[in-house]
C-alpha cells in the first residue's frame, strides 16, 4: 500500500464530514489522513502550520466561497492540490474553480468512493507535474539570471576597454596633432635661428680673413645663442610631449630657497632688453622649501622671459616672491604690450600667440607647459593684463609634503 495521503477538508457542513470519512474508508488500497474544518480562516491557518497533500473545499464557506479561499491558498503555497466541492455542476462554476487554481471539482452528494479516489490521483498526479514544471521553471530561471549576470559583467568590462581605447586613441591623436603643429612650429621658427648661423657663419669666415676677432667672437656668440635658442624649442616639445604621455611624475627635493632663485635669476638676466630690470622682492621664510626644482625653474624662466619678451627696452619687470608655511608665491609684472582683451580666454592654450606679438619670436608652448607644472603641482596661475599698460602673473603653489 503506498503511503498515507494527507487531506484537509474545509467544509462549514459538519455532516460532510462525515460523509467524506466515511467515503474515503470505502476506498481500498489507499489510506487517508482526513483532518476537517468548517471555517475558512481555521482552513488557513491549518494549512499554513500542516503540510497537506489535498485539499477538498467546500463552494460555500459562510461569506466567502470556496473559489476565494482556493486563490488565497495558491497565494500561500502554490503547489497544494484543492478539489472544490459544489452542490450543483454547472460549467460556470467548473471554469472559475480551474482559474482560481482548482484541479478537479465534485458535485457533492452522489461522489463515489472511487470517483474520489480517481480524482484525488489524478490530481495529485496533475500538481506533481506542476510542481516539477514549477522547479524547472525556478532552475532555468535562476540559470538565466547568473547568465544575465555573467552577461553583464561581460558587458561592463568591454566597455571599460572601450573606454580604454577611445581614451589610448584620443590621446594618440592629441600626440599626433601636437607633432604635426610642432612640425609648422619649427619650420617657421628655426627658420630665424638657422639664418642668423648661416650668415654669421659666412661672416665669420670673412673676418678671419680679415683677422678681425672681435667681430669672430660677436658671431660665435651669435651662433651659440641661435643654438640655445633652438634647443629650448625641442626642450620646451619634448617636456610637453612627455607631459602628454603622462611621463613626467613630480619629484619634490629641498631647495635652498634664496639661492636656487638667485640662480635663476643669473640665467635670465642675460635676456633683458637695453635698460630692462628685473626686481627681486622676497618677503616671509627664507628657509628650504620642499618642491620639484626643474618645475619650479621652468615656471619662473618663462613667467620672466615672457615679462622681458614681451616689454620694451628701459622698462621694469617686479618679480616677487612670498614664502608661507603652505605654500609659495610668486608674481611677475611688467610694462609691456599686454595682451588683447580677445585673446586672454586663449591664453594657456598651446600654440596660441596673441595678435599683438606675430613679429616677436615665440611657439606658444611657454604658459601651456607652466599651466601643465602647476596643475601637477597643485597650484593656481591667475593673471591680469591690459593692452599697452602691461600684465600681471600670479601663481600659487602648495609645498609638498615629505610623504609625497
Ligand atoms: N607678459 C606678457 N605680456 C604680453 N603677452 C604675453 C605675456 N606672456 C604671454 N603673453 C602672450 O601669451 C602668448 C603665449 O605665451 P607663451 O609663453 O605660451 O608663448 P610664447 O612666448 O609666444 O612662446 P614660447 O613658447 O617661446 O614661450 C604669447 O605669445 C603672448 O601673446
Ligand atoms: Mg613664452
């Protein structure tokens, strides 16, 4: 005999108790387990606490009909086998009892104890089958979701190598363009440089046959500084090129503050124009200071060439410094030709030269690698400038710490 079938039946008839128990006895083979409820709540209640293979209901439960208490239940635990008991068999009643999840239904009364019996099989057989659907079902979807999952993931990383790339080739066209203007740049700019060497050059020759060597040596000095000249275009490009490739890293040391800027001070006075002066004011610490020196340097020598480049002979250029705790600052101001009022929004950008500069010599690489220093470092660089009055220069840089 297989194992017992465990039934609730839900009936506010107690006399169908009776009859239900009595009708299961009948059945041979098979043995029941018949618990009985006569309200709709008790029923689901027991059903919540007790595992019940089938439930038999009633279509009349007081109030509420059997139709509900079937809908509540699937709600609870979807996979109970329910048969609905009726007095009549009407097909309407036989729908709504399968779409409120009824297997089967029986016309109270005349329910023999082996249409029970069949009915109960059949049912269970039907729920069985539900049950497994239900955990195939469960099985693909939780496959499908680690699927979706995996997919995601999948999705996301390509994107992070999408961005990647389109990062990678951004920056390779950035590269190729600042070559390609670099290439503009220089032809136009060494033009004057190689000129002055080949004339002086020339004349060089010339007064060696004349045994004229001071004008030999004013034209080697020539040659030297044309030399110099260049070479601080290809340093400036290759300082930014690698800044563009992200090759430079910061690497603060202690410098001596006074004599490190006396020293540069050194090298760009050999710039100024006839009558120019540069004006050192220094005001708070003296002490060492904690920065990178050649960002430094590279930030104050332009600052000052572009003061001295850009202001007429017997003019003054103040140049001043202030040291706090946190950080350092520096100021550049000259009488010079200023810059128009429609090209300050362009001023750090590379190449850009001003309209009021075409017959002074220049790349426009200077402020855009300060600009570049001074992000690295942390700072700021702000500045003010009228047209034929001069301009101001103000940076701020924050000192490094040792833990850098
Ligand atoms: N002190 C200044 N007075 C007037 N104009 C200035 C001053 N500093 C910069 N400029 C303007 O900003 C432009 C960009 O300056 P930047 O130093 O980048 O390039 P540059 O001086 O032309 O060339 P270089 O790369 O040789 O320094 C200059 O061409 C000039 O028009
Ligand atoms: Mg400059």
């Amino acid at each position: 005999m297989d194992s017992p079938i465990k039934i609730l039946l839900v009936d506010d008839d107690v006399e169908d108790h009776i009859i239900t128990r009595t009708t299961l006895k009948k059945i041979p083979y098979q043995k029941y387990l018949l618990e009985c409820v006569s309200d709709f709540e008790e029923g689901v209640t027991k059903l919540k606490s007790v595992d019940f293979d089938v439930c038999l209901v009633d279509y009349q439960l007081g109030k509420q009909t059997g139709l509900e208490f079937i809908e509540r239940i699937k709600k609870i635990k979807p996979w109970i086998t329910c048969i609905l008991l009726t007095g009549q068999g009407f097909r309407e009643i036989d729908e709504m009892a399968m779409k409120a999840g009824a297997s089967d239904y029986l016309i109270k009364g005349n329910v023999t104890p082996d249409q029970l019996e069949r009915s109960i099989r059949y049912s269970l057989r039907q729920s069985g089958n539900l049950k497994e659907i239900s955990t195939l079902n469960q099985e693909l979807e939780a496959r499908v979701n680690k699927r979706t999952e995996e997919l995601d993931l999948a999705i996301k990383e390509l994107e992070k190598a999408k961005d990647e790339i389109s990062h990678a080739l951004e920056k390779e066209k950035e590269l190729n363009e600042l070559k390609s203007r670099f290439v503009t740049m220089a032809s136009h700019e060494f033009r004057t440089p190689l000129s002055t060497i080949l004339s002086s050059a020339q004349l060089i020759d010339r007064y060696n046959q004349d045994n004229d060597k001071e004008k030999v040596i004013r034209h080697t000095q020539r040659i030297r500084s044309s030399v110099q000249n260049m070479t601080d275009i290809l340093n400036d490009f290759l300082s930014l090129s690698k800044m563009e490739e992200g090759a430079i890293l910061l690497s603060p040391r202690q410098i001596e503050f006074r004599i490190f800027v006396e020293k540069i001070l050194e090298e760009v006075r050999v710039l100024v124009k006839e009558g120019q002066k540069i004006v050192h004011l220094h005001s708070g610490s003296t002490e060492q200071v904690l920065l990178d020196p050649q960002f430094l340097k590279n930030i104050i020598i332009n600052l000052l060439s572009n003061a001295i480049k850009y202001s007429y002979p017997l003019t003054q250029i103040k140049f001043s410094t202030h040291l706090t705790e946190k950080e350092l600052q520096i100021k550049v101001e000259d009488r010079g030709i200023g810059i128009p009022i429609e090209d300050l929004p362009h001023l750090f950008t590379r190449f850009f030269r001003a309209k009021n500069v075409i017959n002074i010599q220049g790349t426009g690489l200077g402020l855009n690698i300060v600009k570049k220093h001074i992000d690295l470092m942390g700072g700021t660089i702000d500045f003010k400038s009228e047209l034929n009055k001069g301009s101001v220069f103000s940076v701020k840089i924050p000192l490094a710490t040792e833990n850098l």
